[in-house]
C-alpha cells in the first residue's frame, strides 16, 4: 500500500502564503471611471473590458478563498486522523 505524508507546518507556511497573496490581490481594485466627454468607441470598450475583468478577478478571489479553507479543512483533518491511527495502532502492539 502506499504512503500518505503531510509535513504539516510546510503545509500551514503554503497555505498562509497563498492566503497572503489573495489578500494583495483583494486590495487590488480598478478605477471605475467613466468617459462622458469622449465619443472614442475603443476607450469606452477598453474601460468594459476592465470592469469584466474585475468581475473576474473578485470571483478568482472568492473561488480561492473558498478553496483555501477546504484545504486547511484538509489538512486538519489528515493531522487528526493520523494521530487516531497512530494511537490505535500503538495500543495494538
């Protein structure tokens, strides 16, 4: 059978990592501005193209937030089991 392994304090230092990283790209919001005093159609499409991506961008970052907690679930859990195993199996020998 094959091994199952978390190091978990590198697990906890990528986790927070990554978690620091979507806190940078929360900060990062795009000027909403407008353009009533131009008639240029390609600068009033460049500005909707940046809302669209800020609408992405805040999704990426509630989809990672998301995820980022099912992984500490994750891994919490892995601890938690391992160390029931581990006392189940010492209680056998």
């Amino acid at each position: 059978m094959g091994k199952v392994s978390l190091n978990k304090e590198v697990f906890d230092s990528t986790i927070k990592n990554v978690t620091s990283a979507v806190s940078n790209l929360k900060g990062t919001k795009i000027n909403d501005k407008t353009f009533k005093q131009t008639d240029l159609k390609s600068m009033k499409q460049q500005l909707e193209v940046l809302r669209e991506f800020q609408k992405v961008l805040d999704s990426y970052i509630d989809l990672m937030e998301i995820d980022l907690e099912k992984l500490k679930t994750v891994g919490d859990e892995m601890v938690k089991q391992d160390e029931e195993i581990g006392a189940t199996a010492s209680l056998i020998n």
